[in-house]
C-alpha cells in the first residue's frame, strides 16, 4: 500500500509541476555529496557552493576526466597528464599532448582544489569550471573543440544516460560538461598523510629526522608554503632557471605587469615526493635539486621575491638540514591519494 502511495505522489508531483509551467525532468534522484573540510584548511571556494559534487555529477566527471574523445585525435584524456599515482601529474618536466607537441609547462598536479582561489601556474582561471576548456582548445594539448566534444559524445549511449542522472535530461552542453569535471576535481582531497595524522595526534610520531626538517621548514620555508595547503597562494618570482619560450611570462601573461614577470603561484608542498620534476618547465629532477639552488644563489631579477633579497638572494641550508627538510617533505605524502582504485 505505501508503495502504491509513494508511486501515486510522484505523478502528482509531476502534473502539479507540468500544470505550472516548470519541467518535469528536475524531479531525479542525484543526491549531493558532501565535502569533507580537513582540520586548518581554509575555507571552501564559493565556487564549490554553486556547482556541488553530486553522486552522478562526479561519475561522468571522473568519466570524461578520463576518456581520451576529449582530444582531437582522441589519443590523451586529462588522466593522460594528471595520473592520479604521481598525485595527478605526469612526471614530465612539460606537459605533452597529441601528436606529442610539447606544452609551455610542467603539468601542475590536481588536489584540493575545493580550497583554492587561483588554478594554473599563472592564476589566469578563478572558476574551476573554466578550466577544462584551456586543454581542451590548446594547440600543444588536445587542439580539439568543445563542439566536436559534444558531437562524439552525443553518439554515446553511455552518455545519454550519465547525463540523464547527473542532470535530469539527455542535453549535452559546454556547461555541463566543465560542472561536472570540476565536480569530480572538487572530491578529490588529500589530507591523509603522516603529517596529518600527527597532527591529529592518532597515534604517530615523526622520527628525529623529520622533527627537525619540520623546525627548518618552519624557519625557512613556510612564509611562502603556509596553511595547512602549504602554499598560501601568492605569485611570486623566486629566481628559477628561466623558460626560454618567449611565450612564457609567468603572472605577467595574465596582468600586464612588469612586477609579475616570471611570477608563478607558490605550489602546494603535498606530495611533493610524487610529483617530480619541479618549477614551472620542470627545471629541477628533484627535491635535493631544489634545495641546492636554494642554497647555491638564485637569478636576480628587478622583482625578485623580498625574503630571497634580505638574505643574499639565497636560502642557506647545510647538507644536513637539506636532508632532514626531504625527510618532513615527504611526511606530506598521501597514499590513499595516490592509490589507484
């Protein structure tokens, strides 16, 4: 009987809903799902309030975040550049895409995105939604169109029915499209690392070593690499080895601003460990590297970043301490991040 009553209120619902003019298709059952905020993360992106993981929104995410119609050739996906094992970078000093043109820069990798206010090296995308356009069209990445996107996925029965539950009818829009893959970026959070679990006090502890890299970061590194994102998602030129791409200009491609040549966002220190090479074209093979040139004296340059010019342009560190801030860096590793499902 109560199945009989359930079944007869929704077709009253759906004629009550005809009879005033609004559509039938909102009545479906995709329920949202809820982000989980970390203890000291910083609040979410409004963005994340607008457009809400839902349970089908991030299934055809996931979806299309892997499948390679994406690319004009349909030969690279996202996934092709963000493999979630390297925390969802390639392992390449540059991004490269189909018919193996070689991108401007290293391939950033995808992880809290949910709590971020800039996306790409140079900030030029606020809105996570916007974002999956700029591989999408790219010459050096999947040179294809939202259009043609739309064409090949209209052929697909698969499709149809994901959309249909991901938004209530068969439509296959650009809007749709860029929700639902940043619904499925917005899910994907790393906040379980053994740093974070001494910070929770859930019965680990760091070894000696990476006590006292945990004193050095405080000391020399968490100016730039604070909160606990560890970057505070500044722009700032830190005298790296420069691209020389005449394309590349860093933060001044996206302002104009002679101040903010060859600044780039201050990357996230989470699962560094998985994410080498590092800089911006992928200039260093690893993190001893990093820390060397630190050491050794970086470029100057008219806006070189304030903290490297009041200490000589350089971070001083002794072998020893480079090696205990390596052995705290990689208590920032995330393996249930990074394993594969």
């Amino acid at each position: 009987m109560k199945k009989t009553f359930g079944i007869f209120a929704i077709v009253l619902l759906l004629l009550s809903c005809e009879a005033d003019g609004t559509e039938a298709s909102f009545f479906y059952d995709n329920p949202e799902i809820p982000i989980y905020i970390p203890k000291g993360f910083p609040e979410l992106n409004p963005s994340v309030k607008a457009n809400p993981p839902t349970l089908y929104g991030v299934e055809l995410g996931k979806k299309l975040f892997h499948d390679k119609k994406l690319s004009s050739n349909n030969s690279i996906s996202c996934a092709s550049c963000h493999q979630q094992s390297n925390a969802f970078t390639d392992n390449r000093p540059q991004a490269i895409g189909v018919h193996h043109r070689i991108g401007l820069r290293n391939t950033p990798p995808i992880q809290n995105m949910s709590f971020m206010r800039f996306y790409n090296w140079d900030g030029n995308i606020l809105l996570l939604e916007k974002q999956p356009l700029v591989p999408i069209v790219t010459h050096e990445e999947m040179d294809s169109s939202i259009l043609e996107i739309i064409d090949k996925l209209s052929n697909d029965p698969d499709y149809k029915k994901l959309f249909v539950k991901a938004f209530g009818d068969e439509e296959i829009s650009p809007q749709r499209i860029y929700n639902s893959i940043a619904q499925y970026e917005y899910t994907l959070i790393s906040a379980n690392s053994k740093y974070d679990r001494v910070m929770r006090n859930e019965g680990e502890a760091f070894t000696a070593s990476e006590l006292r890299g945990y004193q050095i970061f405080e000391q020399k590194c968490a100016a730039c690499h604070s909160t606990e994102l560890f970057t505070d998602q500044s722009f700032r030129n830190i005298g790296f080895p420069t691209n020389p791409n005449p394309d590349e200009a860093g933060r001044g491609r996206v302002t104009g601003k002679p101040e903010d040549y060859m600044s780039f966002r201050v990357p996230s220190l989470r699962n560094v460990e998985y994410t080498a090479p590092y800089g911006s074209f992928g200039q260093f093979s690893t993190l001893k590297e990093v820390l060397d040139y630190f050491d050794n004296g970086v470029i100057d340059a008219p806006n070189l970043d304030p903290i490297l010019k009041e200490n000589g342009n350089s971070i001083p560190l002794t072998e020893g301490e480079k090696e205990e801030l390596i052995a705290f860096m990689k208590t920032l590793s995330d393996a249930n991040f990074t394993a594969i499902e």
